[in-house]
C-alpha cells in the first residue's frame, strides 16, 4: 500500500467516525432547537460535499495508477529489450573475427570524422614484411612518414565484468577481478604489438605504433585497475588512442597534409609566375621589333610620298596650266604617327 492509499484511508476513517459522532448527537435530542438543526443540516451538506471530493480523489488515484503501471511495465519490456540486445553483443563481441571487425569500424568511423579521405591520406589492411605483418591502419603523414594503427584489442574480461553490478557485495570482488584480467589483457597486447615493430617494416615511420581502443570506457577501465598500464605501453613504442584522441591525432595530421598543399600550391604559383613573365618578355621583344618595323616602313613611305609631292605631282600639275584637264591632283599625305615605344613613349615623324 502506497501513501496516497494510508492517506485515502485515514481521511475515510475521520471522516467516518466525524459523521458517527454528529450523527449520535442529533439523534440523542428529541427536540433541537431551530438554530441546531440549520447547523445539523449545513454540517450534513458540508459533508456530502466532502464525500463527494473523496469519491472524485479515489477516482484520480485509480486512475493515477493505472498509468503509473503502464509506464512500468513499459520500461520493464523496454530494459528487458536492451539487456537482450546488449547480452546479444557481448556474445558476438567474443568472437575475435567479429570484434576485430567491430574495432575496424569504429576506427573507419573515426579517421571520416577526423576529414582524412581514403585512398588519399590513409591505407585499410596494408600487408607489411611479405605479409606476414597486417596493421589495420597505415595512415600516411606529410612529407612521406608514416604511422601505424592496430585496432585489435581484446575485451573478454570488460565484458565479463560488465554483467556484474560493481556496488552488490555478492559481485563485488568478482567484478574487480574480471576489470584486472581486462588490464592483463590489454597489457599483454601492448607486448605483443610492441615486440612486432612495425616501424622496422617501414622506414619512414616513427618509432612508435598507436593501439586504438574503440572506446573510452574500455581504457578507463584498464587504468583504473593498472594505473601504471600507459607508462607499460611508452616504454614499449605503443601510445594508446581512445577515438577521441585518435581523431586529435588524426585532425593534426590532416593540417599537415593541408599545410603540404598550400606549399605546393605556393610553389605552383611561383613557378607559373615566372613562366608567364618569361613569355611575356618575349612577346615584347616580338612587338618591339614589329613597332621598329612599323616605323621603318612609315619613313619609308614619307619618304615615297615626299618624292612623289617633289617630283612627279609637280610636273603632272603642269599639263593642268596648259589646259589638259580641269581635274586637281592631290597628292598623298603623310603618316605623322609613328609606333610607340614600348617602354611608354611615342614618336612622331615630321
């Protein structure tokens, strides 16, 4: 019984024992008096008023209720959904194909959101040392370098301890144990990944290999259990990446590759620059010598034109006089405007 139902019921008893009494008075006079049966009757009504609001309250209750249930049993079915389905994959996050695949996609995942495009910035499965070595990542840095991801992490024990409720006492102890074997495990695979040297297959990477972790809660745990577990892995060439610092890592390495254009893009520049100039100075060198050309030739033609006005169209202009035609005989003129220079300055013949 919930406390609107004690309240319910207390209220009926008052109310109950409230109207006994009145009613044991009332009829214990034979004759009221006038003014005491006007007061009975209010007290009658006041109550009925009050057992009808009682009535209206338990009829909220049952209905407040009702709804309460609905809601209950619909986050029961709701919490029994995901318990199956995360159930479901912890199951298939056991089996090393599906959990490495699982990885990879969370890596994928992240170098999207990092902005590094593929089959531009980075390499899916590249087999190293005729094959025998097979990183899940080989993300190419500016300038030729590159760096190494293995997303191939085991998670037996966080899945194991995950099932467990870490504050009951009956589970306690078995819920840290499973988060150390998890700390063991990812330990042993920093080993492992280290002693691989992935560095010595490719020269131009670091010395160093990242092991990406699909998810915060994963290394958290680890280092709550081993806190000594990211020292362990810095001594072994391993820098251990959740995805929100593989895609920091990644976002860096895209500004390099972005830093990289621009240069090359710069050096573009320059280089179309100076071929443009070259081709331009030549292009004036052939203007130039077509303007030198050009005013030879208007010298040359002032100088036909002169000999023209001085010693044919004189003697032509004499068989006007003597009456051989009425026509004029002008005579050609002159080019006065000579090619400009081309560094700005113009001549003019005379």
């Amino acid at each position: 019984m919930d406390l609107l139902d004690v309240v319910t019921a207390l209220l009926l008893l008052l109310v109950g024992g409230a109207v006994g009494c009145l009613v044991g008075v009332l009829w214990s006079r034979a004759r009221p008096a006038p003014q005491e049966a006007v007061d009975a009757g209010r007290l009658a009504e006041g109550i009925d008023r009050l057992g009808d609001q009682l009535a209206d309250l338990h009829h909220d209750r049952a209905t407040w209720q009702g709804e309460l249930a609905a809601q209950v049993a619909d986050m029961r079915h709701q919490t029994g959904e995901l318990r199956r389905e995360t159930h479901g994959l912890a199951t298939a996050l056991r089996r090393p194909t599906v959990r490495g695949r699982w990885g990879e996609l969370h890596l994928r995942r992240a170098v999207e959101l990092a902005g590094m495009v593929d089959r531009c910035d980075f390499t899916e499965q590249t087999p190293l040392d005729d094959g025998a070595l097979r990183p899940d990542l080989v993300v190419r840095l500016a300038g030729g370098r590159t760096v190494v991801v293995d997303a191939k992490v085991p998670l037996d024990g966080y899945l194991d301890a995950s099932v467990l409720d870490p504050v009951d006492p009956a589970e306690v102890e078995q819920h840290r144990a499973h988060l150390a074997r998890h700390a063991r495990q990812l330990r042993a695979h920093v080993d492992v990944l280290g002693a691989r040297r992935y560095w010595a297959a490719l020269p131009s990477s670091p010395e160093f290999v990242v092991l990406f972790v699909p998810g915060d809660a994963f290394l958290a745990a680890a280092l709550e259990a081993d806190p000594g577990l990211m020292e362990h892995a810095a001594g072994r060439q391993v820098v251990l990446a959740t995805p929100t610092t593989l895609i920091a890592l990644l976002r860096t390495v895209a500004l390099g590759w972005r830093q990289e254009a621009l240069a090359e893009q710069a050096a573009e520049i320059q280089r179309t620059g100076r071929e443009l100039h070259q081709r331009l100075r030549t292009w004036a060198d052939h203007l130039d010598q077509l303007g030198r050309s050009l005013g030879a030739a208007t010298r040359h033609y002032n100088s036909a034109v002169g000999s023209l006005e001085s010693r044919v169209l004189v003697s032509a202009r004499r068989l006007g006089d003597l009456g051989v035609t009425d026509e004029p005989l002008p005579g050609p003129r002159e080019v006065r405007e000579l090619p400009r220079d081309p560094g700005g300055a113009s001549s003019r013949g005379a």
